[in-house]
C-alpha cells in the first residue's frame, strides 16, 4: 500500500543564478493498493521521474507525505526499487554480476548467490547471456536486465520509469504479463511511467496524468473496467480511442479539457 | 604473421635511430668522447653484463623503486578513495596538498640525506614522494567521477557501504587509478636515478654518475640505454595488466 498526500517537490536552487526554483510538483495526491498496477503519463518534463524519485527515498518532498506500508519514506529502501530511465546497469559487472550485486545486498551467501540470479536471468528470457558485459547486449536486452535485477530485490513496489522503450512488442507484452502475474499474485505494487498510451492503458488499473509546469495530476483514468486483453489489438478498441482522444486533449488545453 | 607484423612495427622506429646514430659516427666527425659508436656501446653492455655489475645496479634500483613505489601505491589509493568520496575531508587537506605537489621531488633529496644519510633511505624517501601526487591525483579524481547515478541505483537496493566501496567506487574509478599508477611509476623511476646520483654508492644512477668523471661515455649510455629499457618493460606490463583486468569498457 502506497499513499501520497498532497505532495510539493522543487529541486534546491543554484547558489547563484536563476534565484527561486520553481516547483516541479505541486499537490500530488495518489494511492496505490497493494497488487495494483498504475500508470502514469505526461509531457516531457512535468516530473514524472522526479516523482518515482520520491517514492524510492532518493529524493524527499519540500512538502508533503508519502506512505509505504503505512509508515513514512524517509530515504532509499530495497522494498521501493526504482527502476532508473536509461537502465544504469552496472558496466563492469556481467549481467548476472549485476543481479547478484542486489542478492548480496540482501544478504544472500555468495554460494546462493548465483543460482537464485539465473532464476531471475530466466524470468527476462536472458540466462543464455548470464556473463555478458552490458556493452556486449542491445539495449532491450540491458533493459530486461534492469528489469530482471529490480524483481531480484524483491520490493514490495517496483517504480520503472520508460524500462519498455527498447523493446519489441513481443518481447514488451511477455515482460508486461510477467511483471501483472508478479503484481497481483505476489501482492506487488508497479508504477509505470510511460509515454506509451497503450502501455499506459494497458497495464494501469488508473493512470494518472501529469500536466507540465507545475506538475499536477490533470486527469485520472480507469480502464481497468473495460480493457480488452491483448495489448496488441488494443488500438482498435474503441475504449481506447476515447482515452487517447480525452489525454490529448488534456495535454493541448488542460483548462479547456477539465471544464 | 600479425604478431611479427606488430614486432616489426614496434621495432622499426628504433631501427632507424640506431642507423642514425651509427651514421654520425662513421663520418668521423664526432669526437668518441661526446658520442661513442653503438658498436663500443654494444661492447660496454656485453662487458657490464658479463662482470656482473650492471645487473647489481639494476637490481638494486628496481628493488629502491619497488620499495618507493610500493609504499607510495598502498597509501596514496587509500587516501584517495578516502579524499575522493568525502567533501570534508578534502576541503580540509586540498590546500596542503596543493602546496606540497608542486615542489619538485628532486628538492626533497637534500632534506632526505639529512633525514636519512646516505644509503638506499633517500632513494625509498624520493620514489614515494615522486609517485605519492600522481597516484593520489587521478585515485581521487578517479573516485570523485563515479556516476552519480550509479550511486543512487546502489543506495536504492539498500547496498552495504563496504559493498558500495568495492563493487561501485573501486570497478570505476579503476582505470583512473591505474593511469595515475602509470604515471606514478614513470616518475619513480626518474627519482631513483637522481637519488643514487648524489646519494648513494649503487644503482644505475651511481653507475651513469661515476662514468661520467671516468670518462667512460660509452658506460654512460650503457645506463641510460637500460633506465629506458626498464621503464618501457614495465610501462608496457602495466597496460597490458589494465586491458586484463578492465575487459568492460
Ligand atoms: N537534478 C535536477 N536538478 C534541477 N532540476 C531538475 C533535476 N532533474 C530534473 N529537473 C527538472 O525537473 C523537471 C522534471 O524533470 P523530470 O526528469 O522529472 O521529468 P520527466 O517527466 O521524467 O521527463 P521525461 O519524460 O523527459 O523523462 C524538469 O523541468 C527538469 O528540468
Ligand atoms: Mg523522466
């Protein structure tokens, strides 16, 4: 269980310069319940990473409180993992190095270490590139790594910001059933953020829209009552194209749209 | 084929300054005092070798320059890791480092004579101060560079700080330690030459110095010929132990 009240984030001003700092959120108000799915979508820059910042502990809000299992985020935990736009998979680890490097962070013997990290290799489809160097997988192969090394840390919420942007549909529908089956099987919460309306609509059990400058939430969305099952018809549907039609609305004129 | 092409390639260059040198010499115009023909320089080596003595004097450089280079190795990484990743603690000594880097380490030899006499503890004593700055240097702005975001993945999966030190800030800042490592050797062994100059009865240093008052130009090229030899053995064995182990990038 995840909850957000009324959070206000800026980044600190520069000593010099640009004086006061602007807020980069204002008023984000949201809850996630434990095996929900949510997504979240928004033009570029009205802080969609850094509000997944913020649930991890990384960063923490000018104002505001957040909650995880009802008790306040006050720095990073291995029970809120952020998955980080870009991968950052370590370089000079080899894939399966980089997942054991999150076992041994949970206290894993070393001897377990690397049979439990194969587990983990399989569920991304990946165990055949185990001692692979970063440089030496594609990019949608270091993403399902990022992936594969998120779930390693067993979080009770899982934060990923655009890990699909990579991917081909085949594999990004696989990750996308895989990572539903963990969330509401194992009792997960997954925040997705995404520019990818489909993605958004079709995994989210409410997607959330930031507007840009100050981010707010303009809209939330539930498609969770009539989606269809495959993400790859999803664009013929006609729910669908009534949520595109009402987003894009909201990010030409959000004013207009709300009325 | 390709290795003998690589040989060759590496050779060529040295060739042609042998054939250059060999060239003044047989016009004849250049007294043997100022520069011997490789031919009496070949037969200097071959005699140095044969006596003995010009191993000795290599060993007991090599052995001056490890001890040197050593201590200087296994305190300035520490300290730079150290530096490198608190604020505090370089606000606090940047500006003393910064005055001692500058002073040549040469300098440091007359200080080092009274400190230590004559003898291999002015040789070990300008080594490390030689190699001390350029190790401690690049470690600390090898540790300084960490991304980041790497770091923040790190503290994200609740990361031990040891674990933190070990598989984050040392994997990367690895490749600027080993250039300063580099650098810090070549600059030891430059010290250990000028140390056993004035302050020693052995080495290579000793050997080039005391040619020079016996007149015996071809012995010093004989030195300098092997202090170049030996300084490329290990520069070359340190890059090729930095392709071994950072296979990452
Ligand atoms: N470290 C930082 N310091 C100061 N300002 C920042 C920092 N990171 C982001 N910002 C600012 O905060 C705002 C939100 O950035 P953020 O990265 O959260 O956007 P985003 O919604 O994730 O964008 P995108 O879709 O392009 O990834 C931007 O205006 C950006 O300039
Ligand atoms: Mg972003």
């Amino acid at each position: 269980m995840l909850s957000l009240e009324n959070i206000y984030f800026k980044y600190p001003a520069r000593r010099r310069g640009n004086g006061d700092a602007h807020w980069v959120l204002e008023d984000i108000s949201l809850t996630a319940a434990a095996g929900e799915f949510i997504s979240i979508i928004g033009p570029s820059g009205c802080g969609k990473s850094t509000l997944l910042s913020l649930i991890s502990g990384l960063l923490r809000p000018s104002r505001g409180r957040i909650l995880a299992q009802g008790r306040e985020v006050l720095g990073p935990s291995r029970s809120r993992v952020l998955i980080f736009q870009g991968h950052l998979l370590f370089p000079w680890k080899t894939a399966i190095q980089n997942i054991e490097f999150v076992l041994k962070a949970r206290g894993l013997s070393q001897g377990l270490r690397r049979r439990q990290a194969l587990e983990y290799l399989q569920r991304v489809r990946l165990e055949a590139h185990a001692d692979a160097y970063p440089r030496e997988l594609s990019g949608g192969m270091q993403q399902r790594i990022g992936i594969a090394r998120a779930l390693a840390a067993e979080p009770d919420i899982l934060l990923l910001d655009e890990p699909f942007s990579s991917l081909d549909l085949v594999a990004k529908c696989a990750i996308i059933d895989e990572l539903k089956a963990i969330a509401s099987q194992m009792g997960k919460t997954v925040i997705l953020v995404t520019h990818n309306l489909e993605e958004a609509f079709h995994v989210g059990h409410r997607v959330y829209l930031l507007t840009k400058g100050p981010g707010r939430i303009a809209a939330t969305f539930d498609p969770s009552a009539t989606k269809p099952d495959q993400l790859q018809s999803l664009g013929a549907s006609s729910e669908f194209q009534a949520f595109q039609k009402k987003v894009s609305a909201f990010m030409t004129d959000p004013a207009a749209a709300q009325r | 084929m390709n290795l003998l092409r690589r040989t060759l390639a590496v050779l060529a260059p040295f060739g042609l300054a042998l054939l250059v040198w060999a060239g003044l010499s047989a016009t004849g115009r250049i007294n043997a005092f100022i520069l011997p023909a490789p031919g009496a320089v070949l037969r200097a080596l071959i005699q140095g070798l044969c006596s003995g003595e010009l191993l000795s004097a290599t060993a007991l450089s090599l052995w001056r320059v490890g001890c040197g280079f050593g201590i200087s190795v296994v305190t300035a990484v520490p300290l730079g890791i150290a530096l490198g990743s608190s604020h505090r603690l370089r606000g606090l000594l940047d500006p003393l480092l910064k005055f001692v880097r500058p002073i040549p380490p040469i300098a440091w030899l007359p200080l080092a004579i009274l400190w230590f006499g004559i003898g291999n503890g002015p040789s070990y004593f300008l080594t490390m101060v030689a190699s001390f700055f350029p190790i401690l240097t690049s470690t600390m702005t090898g540790v300084e560079n960490v991304s980041q975001q790497h770091l923040a993945v790190a503290r994200c999966f609740g990361a031990t700080r040891a674990s933190i030190l070990w598989d984050i800030v040392i994997p990367s800042s690895l490749p600027m330690m080993i250039s300063g490592i580099r650098t810090g050797f070549g600059f030891a062994w430059m010290a250990v030459v000028a140390a056993e100059m004035i302050a020693t009865r052995s080495g290579l240093g000793y050997l080039i110095y005391t040619s020079q008052d016996l007149l015996r130009t071809d012995r010093v090229l004989v030195g300098m010929l092997v202090i170049g030899m030996i300084g490329l053995l290990v520069d070359t064995l340190i890059v090729h132990l930095k392709d071994r182990w950072i296979h990452w990038v």
